[in-house]
C-alpha cells in the first residue's frame, strides 16, 4: 500500500443525508472465539451519535470487540445489543472499515462506492448520483474512474470511507482504519472523518492503538487491558489537535498512557 504524503481536503458537496445513530451496548458480556475467549464482563454503552475510541495494546481484544458489535462474532456470554434489542448478526446500519482498504480492484473507485448500494438494489441514477456526491465529499471527484491501482493508500482509504458512508449506516465501527498511513495523511484523514461526520448523526465506533488519534477523534475513549474494559473517559473539547498544553487533555493523555503501560 502506496503511504505517501497528501494534503487531504474535502471540498463542498451535498450534505450527506442525516440519519438517527444507534445505541450500541454490551451487558456483561464475554467476547471472542470458543476457544479463546480475550474480553470478560465487558458493560459498555455507546451513545446514538457519538465517537466512542478505543485504546489498548495489541492483542487485547480491540478488533474481537468491533467485530462483535458487526455481528461477525455472537457474544460467548452475556448480550451484545443495539438500541436494547439483542444483535443477532450483520446488518447495512453497521459498516465496518479496516485498515486495508478492501477495495474490489476490478471496480473504479465510483464502483467500488456504489457497491453496497447494488447489491441493496438501489436504482442505478440514485446509486450513481450517491456516490458520486460522497466521492466529492472526500475530494475524489477527479479520481473517480481510476482503479485502486492507480491511487494512493490516503485515495484508497477515502474511497473506502465513501462506501461505508454512501449507504447512510446509523453506525460506522472502524478498526485502526489510518494505521498504515504516513503521520502527514493520517493526521489528514483524521480531519476529514470529523469533516464528512459532521451532520450524518451516525454513530462511531474507531479502534486505535494511537492515544493521540484516540483523543482527538473521540468523544469519550474505552480502555481495553488486562482482558477487559477498565476504564471509559470523557474527552475534553473543543476538538483541537494544538491543544497539547490544555491541563485538562494532558492530564487524560497522561493517565491514558499509565494505565496501557506506556
């Protein structure tokens, strides 16, 4: 994957269509596999509209959480649930982005964005009009009919970002989605994100090992260590990346760092 340096930007475009986030919880639930359970007694709630991050070392059981909150892996005890029902499985008001971009590289980058709407038989002009406005949303309006190939890494994954958001989800979880950019695209997909989130009302869930990516993007963080949640803190705001001297941030980040061992 092509990392090199970018100037993301997103331009104006259609607003995207507002939708209500869903409330995601757990309720003293075990997660993982059979055979190797990694989370125990996980109570966590995310609000309808929020951008809960979650920060812990590798192998803690960051991704496992995710991916049971898209229905990819039923809870092995206690209940996984979205707006207080049980979830019993995947659903298009869940999107999930990794952080390999997934693109099909036989489809252009417009294709790739009008997939889930194709395959939810979405007529062909709404698919192509939707697509088309999101891919401007992320300044890929010129990139449109390049295949992945021909793009960078940052492209991809704004391309990836437009998929996921093209269908209207009430809920977008993303796993470490900008980990394999250089510190000059990641930083600027970090903006972009707030930027397209803005007004969508969907809820976020993002998985980082980066505290700082996790406090800037987050509303509230969720600790994950010792094969649990230990710990979820309010974020200061207003949303700023300069504010390294607020006492406040500092001392989260701080604690953060102490309590993941850092």
């Amino acid at each position: 994957m092509s990392t090199s340096s970018e100037t993301v930007t997103a331009p104006a475009a259609p607003a995207p269509k507002a939708v209500r986030g869903t409330r995601l919880a757990f309720r003293s639930a075990v997660l993982g596999r059979p055979d190797a359970p990694v989370l125990d007694g996980v109570d966590l709630e995310v609000a309808a509209g929020e951008i809960l991050t979650v920060v812990g070392p590798s192998g803690c059981g960051k991704s496992t959480l995710l991916r049971t909150l898209a229905g990819l892996l039923p809870p092995l005890g206690g209940t996984a649930e979205v707006d207080g029902r049980p979830l019993t499985g995947p659903s298009a008001d869940r999107a999930l982005v990794f952080q390999e971009d997934a693109l099909l590289p036989w489809r252009t980058l417009r294709g790739n964005v009008e997939l889930p709407l194709a395959i939810r038989g979405v007529p062909r002009a709404e698919r192509r009009s939707r697509a088309e406005a999101w891919l401007a949303r992320v300044g890929l309006s010129v990139q449109a009919g390049q295949l992945p190939h021909r793009v960078s890494g940052g492209q991809r994954q704004r391309a990836q970002l437009a998929r996921a958001l093209a269908d209207s989800p009430r809920a977008v979880l993303m796993d470490e989605p900008f980990g394999a950019l250089d510190a000059q695209t990641r930083s600027g997909m970090q903006d972009l994100l707030v930027e397209v989130l803005r007004g969508t009302g969907a809820t976020v869930v993002f998985v980082t090992h980066d505290v700082d990516e996790a406090l800037f993007l987050g509303d509230r963080v969720a600790l994950i260590g010792s094969g649990r949640v230990s710990a979820v803190r309010e974020v200061p705001r207003p949303r700023d990346r300069t504010a390294f001297d607020d006492p406040a941030r500092a001392a989260l980040r701080r604690d953060i760092l102490t309590s993941l061992g850092s």
